[in-house]
C-alpha cells in the first residue's frame, strides 16, 4: 500500500541514503572525525580517491544479509533505529497514555504491526470488503470510481495525484497527475530486450502467479491473469515518460482545466474520477505526462471491464502486500528485494514497522525526537554555516566570468531570496483527526493513508504554507524546493558523519558544508536555474548565458557517461546531471567557504592531523561520506532509476573537476582519473 508522492517541487526529495538518526555525543566521541585506518594509501589518490580514502573499510565491511548496500550511514541508521525503537516501544509499553494523543497513536500503530500472530490470522480479511467491491464493478463508470476510492487509501492503479505549489504561480496550492501502474521500476524495464530485463519480466510474471496462488489461484488461473496483468502494463509502459524525460521541468508542466483534459485524453472520464475522489472542487490541474494521460485514456476505452477489474485486484493486493500476513510479505520480498535488488534476507519486522509507523505518523514521532535528541545549540551553528555558505556562493557568482552582468544580477536576487529551514517546523502538525487502534495494522495503514491524502488534497486551491516542511526531524537527509526557493535540513541530518561539534572545520565544512552547498546549488543546476527567486518556472538568463552554461554542464554529462559501473553499464550522465552539478557546485561553495574561514580563524593551512593539512581534510571528509558497499542487482538498478551517481562516483567524478585537490594531492597527468583543465567545467 504505496503512499501518495508529495512532490517538494521538482525533486521527490534531494535523497540522501540514509533514513533515521538519533543524538551525536557518543559517536562522534568514539571515533575519530575521519579514521585513517579506513584508508588504503596503497592507491595513488589519481588513480582511484574513493578507494584511497575508503578502501580498507570497503574490504572489511561485507554487505549484511538483510541489505543491498552497506555504507558509512548505513552503520548510524542502525545505531539510530535502536534510538527511535526506545522512543516507539515507550509509546507502546505506555499504559496510562491519554486515548487520542499522539503517544497513543504511535504506541497502538507499532503493536499492531509487531502482533505477527494477529496479522496472520487476519490475512487479507481488512482488503477482502474492497475485493468485493471490485467484483461487483458492471460499467466504466464503476472502473473510475473505484480507482478514485482506492487512490485515497494509498493505492495508484493509474497514476498518482497530489497538491503542490503551481509551478507558474508558486504561491498557489493545484492539482497534479502523474504517471503510476506499473509494477516495475520504470518503462524501460517493459520495452528493453536485453537479457537482463527480460528475466526480470519473467520473474515478475512468476511473482504476480505467486501472489495469486496465496488467493487460491488454480496455477492455470494464476498465469491467465499474469498474463493479462502483464499485457496491460507493458502497453502502459510503451505510452510512459522515461526517468530522463521527467526531468524536464517544462515537459512536465502542462496545467489545464479538466474540460481540456477529457478533449485531450478522452476515453477516461477525468470529472467523475476528480469528483470521486474527495470532496475538494478540482477545476484545473498540472498533467505531468500528457503522452500517459492519452495512452491511458485509449487504453482504458478499448480494454474491458472485466480486465479492468483483473488489474485494480493486482494492485490492490501488490501494493498492500509488505503490510499482510507473513506468506504475502515473504513473496513480495522475494521478487522486490531478493530478485531485482539483490538482498538476501528479510529486515527483521521491528524496522519494517518502524520504517511504517515513522512514515504515516511522521510529525508525531518527529515531536518526541526533536524533544530528547536534538541539541539546539546545532541549530544556530548550522543557521551560520549556512550563510557562509551563501557568501561564498555570492562571491563565486561575482567572479565568474562567462556568466553577464544581467544574469548575474538575477542569480544574486535568487540567492539572496533562498529560504533555510533547520531542524523542525515551527508549528507542528495536528493527527487529532486520526483514530489509531492495537487491533489491525493494515486497518491504521489503510486510516492513515486515508488521513493524509485528505490533509493533502484540501490543500488544492488555497495558498501554500511557507511554514511547511516536506520531511520529517528524524530523517537524515536534505533537500531543495525550487517551488518554494528553500533549502531544508531536519534535524537528523545534523550529527557525525555531517556535522560533529568536536571535529575540526575542515571536516565540518567538507561534509555538512558540502551538502548544504549541494542544495543550494540546486536551485541553479539544470532544473533548479529554470525557476526564479519568487519559485515560479520563469527563464531568467539571457540566452547567451544558458548556452554558455549548458557549455560547461556538458562537459559534466561527458565525464559520467564515461564511468563504466558494472558490466557494460555506464552512469547516465544526462539522467544524474542535476546531481552531479550539485555535488560539484557544493564542493566549490564549500571550499571557499571553507578558504575564508580558515583565514577569519588564523587557521594554519599547512598544519597537520593525522598527517594531513586542512584542505587534504577537507577533501577526506567528503569522500568519507559516501562509503559503501553495494550488490550487483542494486547498482544496475540504480543506475537505471536513481539520478545520484553511485557513492564511487560523487567522489572521482566531483573532485577531479575541483583545481585545489588536483594541487593538496599532487595528482599528476599521468594518473588515470586526471583531466586536463580544459576537460574541467567552471560552472560556480
């Protein structure tokens, strides 16, 4: 039972790998802010940074089974998942907590996803009134309203809708649709015809049979309805936008009323599925994927009832099955997981609730977090070192020289208009309307999806919230809204191995510097400089300027491109280029950043720890960062649906564009990764 997407702009989320965090004195006690005996000084720097820095943990730190990658941040999210377990188990254990508080919730959510005796004996009985539902579905009409029922709860058999920020008038709330029903990653993984992808087609086919034995599917019946699923999917698939297509922020953007839309997609009736969906009056909404809606709406014209109700009874079942009885978690298990990533043991049930409970309560739990694990004194260090941060960036911008005078002025007025939110919201949000019990965790998933697609979609024609945040406290991660123009950094993200107030600067700077670089030059990579300082998709550059810019980003999508990761698998350069700018443009603001601090503080640059100068520091601390480990079946994945570089290359990719590292390392023409000057972008 996926959640409905919340687009923050343009980005889902600026992601980050990495999930839930807790306080940062023991750790960034233990160990030492970077830890030499991880390195492999074996390798020379210009042939390989990444292993250089990180290789003798690679070597001595082998995935876990119930993992598809393991990574520095991997090692904190279970140190901090047993700070979040004590948190939640206190909840539940809590007997005298006042019934419709958010301790209760949290407490009767976590107990009755952690009742596996409950859950079994109850199999799919909470799904079964909505199967009957299906069964009884006579028209096209029925089709569209039973979709619009199920899309409420969590469940996207067509597409997915939300309420964000309108992309040309950023200060209203509209509609969106975008493209969802497929039960593989993307398109490619229906059309392509190389062998990897057409044995994962053919063990989807098999795990869509699975499913439909565990509902008493003769095998006969089971593959006449794979079969069927399948055909209707692939045909969805051949009518859907690419990963790279999406990332146009004007292919994207295509807002019309929903009278233009029935003329442009007919044969889906767009006003009763709207109409069916809440109570909210929706007049226009953003169409994302025009292509899809008309593929759709002659797609559903010219298949029958009865096959529509085959396919809403998949994805009902598919997409509630991690939350069933065991035999249904098992199979979803073995096809997402261990099949196409990889992983070959099941998290323990603890963090799979957790990781529920944390999502659909997100706020509640962020409360208690905020209150016992966040120190406040991060926030207003942070708050500074975000504005150095936006000082050298100032300054950057100044001194370019292929950018104009105009350009310039504008990107100014950009930065200076960014917001920063740090650590949590102001004001939080209220689950009063949310009734959670101990007696069905399918039951509270279904209420709470339910809950927060009202709250949600009733956001649709009003003015958006500038004091709402897009994650939750306790999540380790960050991100840019180019609708809003702000940059946001919870509270989690703010302990070793970002920040650590016992570190020296330099590897503050080169890790929570850089990523607050990162996102602040989000708002100027490929997508992000398409909107202006008010969040609203305006081309501001002069036409000259964007050539010149798109001049240097090329020489960026040519460097990934050239990354071979896996087999014949190379980094798409035009899919991560946003990414890659970001890491680049955070690298180059945080360094300068870092440049002036060093001299406001009298910083010797050429003293030594651990044998390594400030800006050797600096340089250490980002590569630490993105350790890891990672299966063959994740990477590939990855590399076809993620728009992050693999950890590898966010290291040997980014540096080697940065001038200084190329002088603290001495890395010399003859090593492999050097890239002559002119092969360097100057883009910040």
């Amino acid at each position: 039972m996926k959640k409905e997407i919340f687009k923050w702009g343009k980005y889902l989320l600026v992601i980050l790998p990495f999930a839930f965090a807790c306080n940062q004195t023991e750790q960034s006690k233990q160990e030492p802010a970077i830890n030499t005996a991880y390195m492999d000084t074996t390798i020379n720097p210009g042939d390989d940074f990444y292993r250089y820095v990180n290789g003798t943990w690679m070597a001595s730190n082998p995935i876990p089974d119930d993992k598809t990658r393991y990574g520095a941040f991997d090692e904190l999210i279970e140190k901090n998942r047993e700070k979040l377990k004590s948190l939640i188990n206190d909840a539940m254990n809590d007997k005298n907590a006042p019934k419709g508080s958010n301790k209760q919730k949290i407490g009767d959510f976590y107990a009755s996803g952690m009742d596996s005796v409950k859950r079994n004996e109850e199999g799919i009985k909470e799904l079964q009134p909505y199967f009957d539902k299906i069964s009884q579905l006579s028209t096209k009409e029925d089709v569209i309203k039973m979709a619009a029922e199920l899309q409420a709860y969590g469940i996207t058999p067509f597409f997915y809708i939300y309420a964000s920020p309108d992309e040309k008038n950023s200060s209203m709330v509209i509609a969106n649709m975008w493209q969802a029903g497929l039960g593989l990653p993307n398109r490619d993984y229906y059309v392509k015809k190389d062998e990897r992808s057409e044995t994962i087609r053919k063990d989807y086919l098999q795990h869509i049979q699975n499913i439909y034995k565990l509902l008493d599917k003769t095998d006969k019946e089971a593959k006449q309805l794979a079969d069927k699923i399948m055909n209707i999917e692939t045909k969805m698939a051949e009518f859907s936008f690419t990963n790279l297509e999406n990332r146009d922020p004007q292919a994207t953007y295509n807002k019309m009323s929903v009278a233009d839309l029935q003329k442009e997609a007919s044969g889906f009736d767009w006003e009763l599925f709207l109409s069916s969906l809440s109570n909210v009056q929706i007049d226009s909404i953003n169409i994302a994927q025009v292509k899809f809606t008309k593929g759709l709406g002659e797609l559903f014209a010219n298949t029958s009832v009865d096959n529509w109700k085959d396919f809403l009874n998949w994805k009902l079942i598919n997409q509630s099955a991690p939350y069933l009885s065991d035999d249904f978690v098992t199979e979803n298990f073995n096809f997402y997981a261990k099949s196409l990533l990889g992983q070959q043991k099941m998290k323990p049930r603890w963090k799979s609730v957790q990781n529920t409970v944390s999502s659909e309560l997100g706020e509640a739990i962020g409360q208690i977090y905020v209150e016992k694990y966040f120190p406040p004194e991060a926030k207003q260090k942070i708050t500074e070192l975000v504005a150095n941060l936006k000082k050298a960036l100032k300054i950057r911008i100044n001194n370019l020289q292929w950018m104009s005078d105009d350009t310039k002025k504008a990107a100014l007025e950009k930065l200076a208009a960014i917001n920063v939110k740090v650590g949590y919201p102001d004001k939080w949000r209220d689950y009063s309307g949310l009734e959670i019990t101990r007696n069905s965790f399918v039951k509270n998933l279904m209420a709470s999806n339910k809950f927060n697609f009202e709250y949600m979609i009733n956001k649709i024609g009003k003015p958006v919230d500038k004091d709402e945040w897009g994650m939750t406290p306790q999540t380790v991660n960050a991100y840019y809204s180019p609708n809003r123009n702000e940059i946001v950094f919870p509270a989690a993200i703010l302990q070793p191995p970002f920040f650590n107030v016992n570190a020296d600067d330099a590897v503050n700077y080169g890790a929570i510097g850089v990523v607050i670089g990162h996102e602040t030059t989000h708002g100027f990579d490929d997508q992000g400089r398409q909107y202006d300082k008010d969040g609203n998709l305006n081309d501001w550059w002069t036409e000259e300027d964007a050539k010149k810019y798109e001049e240097q980003t090329g020489k960026l999508v040519n460097q990934y491109n050239g990354f071979m990761a896996i087999d014949s698998m190379h980094v798409d350069g035009e899919l991560t280029l946003g990414e890659n700018i970001a890491d680049f443009g955070g690298l180059t603001i945080a360094l300068e950043a870092f440049k002036i601090n060093m001299k406001e503080k009298g910083i010797d640059p050429n003293e030594k720890i651990d044998g390594f100068t400030p800006i050797q520091r600096f340089f250490l601390s980002y590569a630490t960062i993105w350790r890891q480990n990672i299966r063959d079946k994740e990477l590939k994945n990855r590399l076809e649906n993620d728009v992050h570089s693999p950890g590898e290359y966010r290291v040997n990719g980014a540096l080697f564009n940065v001038p200084e590292f190329y002088e603290v390392f001495n890395i010399k023409e003859t090593d492999k990764l050097y890239r002559t000057p002119e092969q360097r972008p100057v883009i910040w």
